[in-house]
C-alpha cells in the first residue's frame, strides 16, 4: 500500500511503500522515529499507535514541544 507523510521537523513529504497492515507505531520505527516524541495525524485527525494505517492515507507527523 501506498501513503503520503509529511514530517514537520524535517518540512518534507514523501510517499511510502507499506506492508498491509501497518501501523503506525511500525511507519515510525521504519522513519526512525521515537513515538514518545511525536503526534501523528491521519487525515486530519489524531491517530494511536497501534491504529492499521490503509492505502491512501494522508499522514502528518508532528513535534511534540513540552518546557517546564
């Protein structure tokens, strides 16, 4: 399957080729992405870890800022 995913600390798009039944916990290990660092959305909204990413998707993956 084919998706779309824009990463907002590198201010680039790019598509990608995944096994059916992906999710997104295994799109970020393969991007090489810490999931603690991180809020990703699928077509505009909010999606968990473990929720199966389908062909066509449109993600962002966007920093998360904290301070103290």
């Amino acid at each position: 399957m084919l998706i779309t995913a824009h990463i907002d600390r590198e201010n680039r798009t790019k598509p990608l080729a995944l096994d059916r039944g992906a999710n997104v916990s295994g799109l970020l290990r393969a991007l090489g992405i810490n999931p603690v660092t991180v809020i990703v959305a699928r077509n505009g909204e909010v999606v968990m870890e473990d929720d199966e990413l389908h062909d066509g998707d449109s993600l962002s993956i966007m920093s998360v800022v904290s301070g103290g």
